[in-house]
C-alpha cells in the first residue's frame, strides 16, 4: 500500500477538471521497501550521508525514512552519518541527494524533472564502479506521459522521483569521484483531481526504488568482495545508526 502525507500550496479545492489551480506541489512520503537478498557485511561498511532537499515543505524528513530502511536491509555494509563526517581517508562514501519526490501540478508540454535540473544518469570518473551502475540502472531517466499542448489546454500533473547519488572512493590513490542520478518521471491529465497527482508521484517512486535498491546491493557486494583493509573499531561494525 501506497501511504503518503501531503502539503497542498494551494488556497482553494481541487475538482476534476482542474481548473484554475496554479503553482501547485504535492510532498509525498512514500512507503520505502529496501531488501537485501544477501547476508553481507564489509570490513569497512560505506559511510551514508541522506539529504532531503524538501524537507522543510514536506513537514517531515524523508531522509530519516530512508535511512531507517537502509541500515534494516544492509545493517552489515553501511553506516548513516552527517554530511560533515563524508569523504574519510581510505573509505567509501555515499551522500543521497532527495532532490524531488511528489507531483507537480503542469501546464505545459516539457519535462517538470528536465526542469529540475536532471541532465544525464551518471558523471564523473566511475571506472572501478562501472558492473555497480550497470547492475543498478541501464539507461537514462523514464519520463512517461505527457501534459500541456497548445495553449496549455490538457493540464495535468507529473510525479517525480529524482534522487543524486554522490559517491567518493578514497580506497586508493587516486579519489574517484562520480554523481549517479536516479530518476523518473510520469505525466497525466487531471482527470481525477489530487488522485491523479497521488498515483503519478507512487509510479514515478517504482521505478526508482528498485534501482536503488539494486544500487545498494551491487555496492555492498563490491566492498564485501574487495575485503578492504583497514577495520574498524566495534561500535562501527555492529552500528549502522
């Protein structure tokens, strides 16, 4: 079941053609499924930071959501920490970016997620991590559907999911850097008021969360795998919070 908490920005009611509304935004707080189908635990879990960039309009932090399942999927491989504590000497570290995650009231023909700032599915130097992005996602954003055409008649809403993904490997001389951009987009007319929003922001938040799912997986077997050096004192091995 889809369960959601919603912040209307708008002042007046909702009815089905969808006349008259303007600027609107709807915050979602979806349900967050992670599964690990593996019993993995690394040496040196990968340090998570998670920022929701909404928060303060959502009215509730999403990134504590997420962490929470995180740490109950892979308690083993991951460590949840502020943004202060990233990019460590000789570890791995991961800062997920909530850059939009609900449904926006449209008018027009083009992309809301374009428009967000979405651009390409990965960037920056990912050599050693290329099986992880392949396992993860195989190719750019899905937008699906469209609102708007001329004179903005067919106005509708687009539910977005677009998460960036900052990971730093400082296991070796060189810091490899790179952003994987998980995102998509679904797109409807208006046809059943604030409904419409709720199921376009739930089916853009499926296809995202399998790849991140999987993003998370790959990444716990790669460092499982490598048998890193190092250690770690035995708070951090049994703490993922």
């Amino acid at each position: 079941m889809f369960h959601s908490r919603v912040l209307l920005c708008i002042s007046l009611v909702i009815g089905l053609s969808g006349c008259g509304l303007m600027n609107e935004t709807v915050h979602t707080i979806p349900e967050v499924e992670l599964r690990s189908n593996t019993d993995i635990s690394a040496q040196q879990p990968i340090l998570i930071a998670i920022t929701d960039q909404d928060a303060v309009a959502r009215k509730e932090d999403f990134a504590s959501i997420l962490a929470l399942s995180i740490c109950a999927a892979y308690p083993g491989s991951y460590k949840i920490v502020p943004e202060t504590a990233l990019a460590e000497e000789g570890r791995i570290s991961m800062h997920i970016k909530v850059r939009r995650l609900g449904a926006f009231f449209n008018r027009t023909p083009n992309s809301v997620l374009l428009r967000s700032g979405y651009e390409t599915v990965v960037d920056g130097d990912y050599s050693q991590w290329q099986k992880v992005i392949v396992a993860s996602i195989k190719d750019k954003a899905v937008i699906a559907g469209t609102v708007g055409g001329p004179a903005g008649i067919v106005v509708g809403w687009s539910g977005i999911t677009f998460l960036d993904i900052e990971v730093t490997d400082m296991r070796n001389d060189k810091a490899e850097k790179f952003i994987l951009s998980l995102a998509a987009e679904r797109s409807t007319p208006n046809t059943f008021g604030i409904g419409s929003a709720y199921e376009n922001a739930k089916d853009a938040w499926g296809v995202v969360q399998p790849q991140l799912n999987r993003f998370l997986e790959a990444s716990a077997q790669k460092v499982a795998a490598e048998k890193t050096s190092g250690g770690l004192a035995s708070a951090d091995a049994v703490s993922c919070l």
